[in-house]
C-alpha cells in the first residue's frame, strides 16, 4: 500500500518526500564554494579589458553585467540584487582606495596579493573600518578573483592571517566577532518564554502559534511564517524547506528529554491544526508578501513589549533559546554564554561539547560549526570575559579607598562580593550586583544604615546588600580585603 504522510485535505506521497529528502542531501554534499563558480567570469573579465584597455571602472561594469554572480552555499542561484550591488559598490571602492594609495591599476587583470594586503591595511590604519567591513570586502574580492579564475589571491583563515601579518594587520581586525558573550535567550535574562507566549495568545493566537515555532524548533521569523507543517511533519524530525537562509534545506530533531519533545510534537500538532484555515496550508498571513509578514508580526511584538527596551528581549532570543536547550539536551551543561560549567568540565569533555556544537549549527540552519559560538558563546572566550567581569566588579568597591574606609568606619569587617557577578556574569542595565558583610560584634541598626549611604555613594551601580551571619557567605564569593 502506498504510505502516505500527513492528513486533512492535503496529504504528501511516501516518495515526494522521498525525492525532497533526496535533493536535500544533495545539498548538505554539496557544502562549501561550488567548482563551477571557479573561472566563470575570466571570458567576460578579457572581453571587458580589451574594449575599455585603460579603464578599470568600465571594466568592471562591463565585468558585473556580463557575468552572473551565484550565491557560493546553499541552493544552486543567483545572489538578490542588493546583494549584486552591494559587491559592485565595495569592488568600485576598491578601485578607488588603490588609487588614493598610489598603487592605480589599468586593467584589472594587473590586481594582486600584495595589492589586496594593501587594502587591507589601509581600510584597517587609515580608514579605520570595522572588522566586519573589512571581512565584507576582502569577500567581495575574494568572490571577484575566484570568479576570474585566481582564487589563491586572497587567502583564507591562516594563511591570510599570515600574509596580513606583515602589513601589521591582526586576525582581530579582519574578524567578525561571532561569539556571544552575553546569551540573547530569554530565561537567563529573567523572561519566561511560555509565561509571555500565554499572555500574547489571548489577543493574537496566530503569533503566539509563530513565537512557540521559533522556540520549540529554532526557526528564523521568516521560517515560521513559510512554514508548512503538513508537508514539513516527519516521524523523527522537522523538515525545513521554505524561506530558509540561502536556500539550504535542515533537518530539526526532536529532544531526548521526553518533556521537551513532547512539547515540540504539541506544537507541530497545533499548527497543522491552524494551517487548516489556509488554503496554502501555511502559517504565513493571507495574501501578505513574505516582507510584508514579517513588518506585520514585528509590530505585534513591539504592541506587546516584547523589545529590547521593555522587556529586554527580541524575539529572535526564542531562536536563541532552542539552541540553548538543546545544547542542554546533548551535554546535560547550559552553553558558555550563560555560564553554564567551567573551564575544566569543558577541557574534559571536548568531543561531547564539539558534537553538540556541530548539532546545535546543524539545526540552526548552519553548515559550519564555530556558528554555534554566535548563539552558546566559546568556552575559552567566555572563561577570559568572566574574568575581566570579576576584576571590574571587584574593581568597583576594591579600586575605591573611600568606600573601603567607609565600610571600615561602618563596622564592616569582612566583604564579599556575590550572587552573579562573582561567577562574572554579565548583569543587565540597571540590575543591582549583590554583595555581603560580616559585622563586628554588637553592630545596630545605624551600622547597617551608614553601609548603605557609602556604597550608594561611592558605587556607580545599583548595590543589594546583605548581611552575613556566617564566616562566609553560600556559592560564589569574591572577598574584598579591607585595609584596617
């Protein structure tokens, strides 16, 4: 009998789904820069050249319409058209900084290494550019020559950090930075996700059906909206196929832990439910473009407060939130970004932490693992920034002779920084950090009174004081010594 997935009025045949995952593996071999990009522009590259010999702005025009520009991953396409003239503007400005450099070209043929190591350095000392765009536009260049057939002009990763090296360029400044050192999940920053889902469903269903999409699966806003749970519903995973990034089609796997994939199959249940109003049988809104959606479902999140000045939040955080979770599911350890294990347990476990991190990019949509770093944060990174934390909040009462004679003159006679900021965690805006003291015997009511005046006096952050009883207070401490 001919198996068939799904139900209602829409159902997929066994092998349609068969042929979908077929063409999706074929994607996830494909992975990487694809072989027919190498070369593709060197006829147009020497066409333009010998009719504008002396030109290289006209060269280059002529180059960018004659020859296509495919996207280097995901689906076999050509890049939108932002994106096109985005790559024209910075190989124009290129152009235009070689000049400003002394070192103009005719034709763009004569372009090389020590030419783009040029730029580099230049972008980088004199312009002063962002490493973000200054990766932009050694990938707009890379992209160029790749296309031309000189791929090796620009290098990658070391070997370019290498050859920047001698120009006093640094890995740092050509690196994006991609690792979270503050999680932008919800609970870690005192919001429940499923708490403020339930508030949003008594006006707005549909968007409380969106946000528990990007919660329970890890989908992008667009995603969510392109959903088409029918046909994306398998026994053993979700297949995501529609407005993806890229075009690259994933695969979501249901938790180990039982709860947690209980709530990801209600979830999925609930929406091919709701998709039944829809002729399309999708979670988008009728007869709105995808833009459109997308302005549409940010404004009920702005009505609602779920902002980055209200609430602290975006709700992009519930993608945020998956991924951690679901690290959380593989290695029993909350992600670095919200200091969830030490240095040490990480150093131990570094292939269990290594696979999850690859599982974790592979479920976000991701073909590359260090991608996690953006949303788990990096156990080395995280443990160095814990640190610099530690020594500023320490900083705060330590670096300040007039609150440690204050507390001194309270009849303070042991200190401690605790809670959060002794483990160095990042505290939000506004939030207080909190600290203990030990008194002297026979302390009242007006040593505990004069402790308060000094520190919000001379701490230029709200301070929760507490008094300790014992030699030293539970969890994390940092002690600050008191001169006396």
């Amino acid at each position: 009998m001919d198996k068939q997935i799904g139900y209602g009025r829409w159902k997929a045949p066994a092998d349609v789904m068969a042929r979908a995952m077929a063409r999706m593996r074929e994607r996830e071999r494909a992975g990487g820069p694809r072989k027919a990009v190498i070369g593709s522009g060197k006829e147009a590259l020497a066409e333009a050249i010998r009719r504008y010999p002396n030109d290289p702005l006209r060269q280059l025009a002529m180059f960018l319409d004659a020859s296509p520009l495919p996207a280097l991953i995901g689906r076999a396409r050509e890049v939108s058209a932002k994106t096109r003239t985005n790559h024209g503007d910075m190989l124009r400005g290129a152009i235009g900084d070689l000049k400003a450099i002394n070192m103009k070209v005719q034709r763009l043929d004569q372009l090389n290494r020590r030419q783009v190591m040029a730029l580099a350095a230049y972008w980088t000392h004199e312009k002063g550019q962002t490493p973000g765009t200054v990766a932009n536009k050694l990938s707009a260049l890379r992209k160029f020559f790749t296309q031309v057939g000189r791929q090796d002009v620009v290098p990658k990763r070391e070997a370019l950090y290498e050859a920047l090296a001698v120009t006093g360029v640094s890995q740092q400044m050509v690196t994006r930075q991609q690792v979270a050192l503050d999680t932008k999940a919800w609970t870690p920053k005192g919001v429940v996700p499923l708490e403020v889902i339930e508030e949003v469903r008594e006006t707005y269903p549909h968007e409380a059906l969106l946000m528990e999409l990007m919660l329970a699966w890890g989908l992008r806003v667009s995603e969510a909206l392109g959903l088409r749970p029918h046909s994306s519903d398998t026994p053993n995973f979700l297949l995501v196929h529609r407005e993806t990034k890229g075009g690259r089609w994933r695969k979501v796997p249901y938790m180990k832990d039982a709860q947690k994939a209980a709530y990801q199959r209600d979830v999925l249940n609930r929406c091919r439910q709701w998709a039944e109003k829809s002729r399309r049988l999708e979670m988008g809104y009728p007869k709105l473009t995808l833009q459109q959606a997308r302005s549409r479902l940010y404004n009920v999140m702005a009505e609602i407060g779920v902002t980055l000045e209200q609430r602290g939040v975006v709700c992009h955080g519930l993608r945020h939130e998956f991924a951690g979770d679901m690290f959380f599911d593989i290695t029993r350890h909350r992600p670095p970004s919200e200091n969830g294990a030490d240095s040490d347990w990480y150093k131990q476990n570094k292939t269990l932490v290594a696979d999850a991190y690859q599982q974790v990019s592979e479920a976000l949509g991701h073909w590359r693992r260090e991608i996690s770093s953006a949303y788990l944060g990096s156990p080395t990174k995280m443990s160095k920034a814990q640190r610099e934390r530690m020594e500023q909040s320490m900083q705060l009462i330590a670096g300040n002779p007039d609150v440690k004679q204050g507390l001194v003159a309270a009849g303070v006679e042991q200190f401690w920084i605790t809670g959060p900021a002794a483990d160095g965690v990042l505290l939000r805006a506004g939030e207080a950090m909190q600290v203990a003291g030990r008194f002297q015997e026979g302390w009242t009511a007006e040593n505990l009174k004069q402790v308060h005046e000094v520190l919000r006096a001379g701490v230029a952050r709200p301070i929760q004081f507490v008094v300790s009883l014992e030699a030293q207070p539970q969890g994390e401490t940092l002690e600050i010594f008191l001169d006396r």
